[in-house]
C-alpha cells in the first residue's frame, strides 16, 4: 500500500470512528462513511467492499498495532520499561489504552463495543498465554484431570484453557472498571496490581 493509499484508508478509519462514538454501527451509513472522510464512492469501494469489511480491516489495523507494540521487548513507548517482568507487555497496553491510541479507548467504551471487546480479547488471549501459562509450572495445570479427584478443589489442578479464560476476563474487567472511572490510576499502579491479584490465583 503506497502513501497516497494509506493516507485514505486512514481518514476512513477516523471518519467511521467518529460516527461509531455518535451512533450505533447497524445505524451508520457507508454514504455517512464517505461523506465524513470527504472521499468519493469509488474510492471508498477500492479499498473495502463492505461495512463490515471496514470494520474487520480497522480492527485488525488498530490491535495488530497495539499488540505489536506490546511484545516488542525493545519498544519503550515513551516510559520506562518493566525490565525483567514477564508482564511488562500488559502495562504497554495500559499506557496505549491511557493515551487513545489509534482511538482505542473510544472504540473500548462506545455504546456497542462488544464486537471490539471480541477482537480485543482474542488478541489478549495470545499475549496472556506467553506471559502467564507458558511460564507457569507445568506440574499446575492440566489438560486431563483425573476423575476420581475431578470433584476436590483441593487437588484438582485447572486446564489451560479455564486460567486464560479468568486471566483474560479479569484484565478486560479492570479495562472496563479504569475506562469507568476515568482512567485515574497509572498503567504502572494497574499493572503492578493485576501481576499481585494474578500471581496469588496461580
């Protein structure tokens, strides 16, 4: 994609942004679409055939950015890094989060956010798993609990899949709960925090 193409491609991106913090998506107009990136109709369909063609290509523009971002061990982002820290990729997130990048927190808090919590979550599951269950001891988790325990809380140890489900759920949650309240707290006091609250569950 040369510069001119891109440099349309993002006043689309802003211009359905703008539109999905004004109104629900199923209302917006790909007329409504062209007339706020100020773009002719044949411009638009050159680079998306569909509305939710549009909304899949942004996502995947503005999260593959963000996560990217995060798992670059040299990308500092303007703060100083968690040298060390299995989860210092979670605070990046934070501090991406705090400074709307790519729009993010608008896209996050929006009247219908529940498809980009989706696509938020599917990629926080990827970047959870390298952080917390490959560096997690085998000998506590298994795929195959054995049934004669399988009703002992006590030895019976989670699946995989059950941490990444709570690990992923609860960060999101604490999104959620932060966007709420203004964003008060630091990334760095959240990320200290979600590491405590997570290390203890483990």
């Amino acid at each position: 994609m040369d510069r001119r193409q891109k440099k349309t491609q993002k006043a689309i991106f802003d211009a359905f942004i703008k539109l999905i913090s004004e109104k629900k998506y199923s209302k917006i107009t790909i007329q409504e679409i062209i007339d706020e990136a100020d773009i002719g109709r044949s411009t638009f369909y050159s680079h998306f055939q569909t509305k939710d063609e549009l909304l899949q290509a942004m996502c995947k523009d503005i999260f593959a950015h963000i996560f990217e971002a995060a798992n670059d061990e040299h990308h500092t982002h303007g703060h100083q890094q968690h040298s060390g820290l299995p989860n210092s990729a979670l605070c990046h997130i934070l501090q991406h989060i705090q400074e709307n990048d790519h729009n993010i927190l608008t896209l996050l808090s929006c009247d219908e956010n529940e498809f980009f919590i989706q696509y938020f979550r599917k990629n926080l599951d990827n970047l959870m798993f390298v952080n917390f269950i490959q560096c997690r001891p085998k000998s506590l988790i298994t795929q195959n609990t054995d049934k004669n325990d399988e009703n002992n809380i006590f030895t019976t140890s989670a699946s995989e899949d059950f941490i990444l489900n709570h690990i992923s759920g609860a960060f999101i949650a604490m999104i959620q709960w932060w966007i709420k309240g203004g964003l008060k707290e630091s990334p760095e006091q959240l990320d200290a925090w979600f590491t405590k609250v997570t290390i203890m569950g483990l």
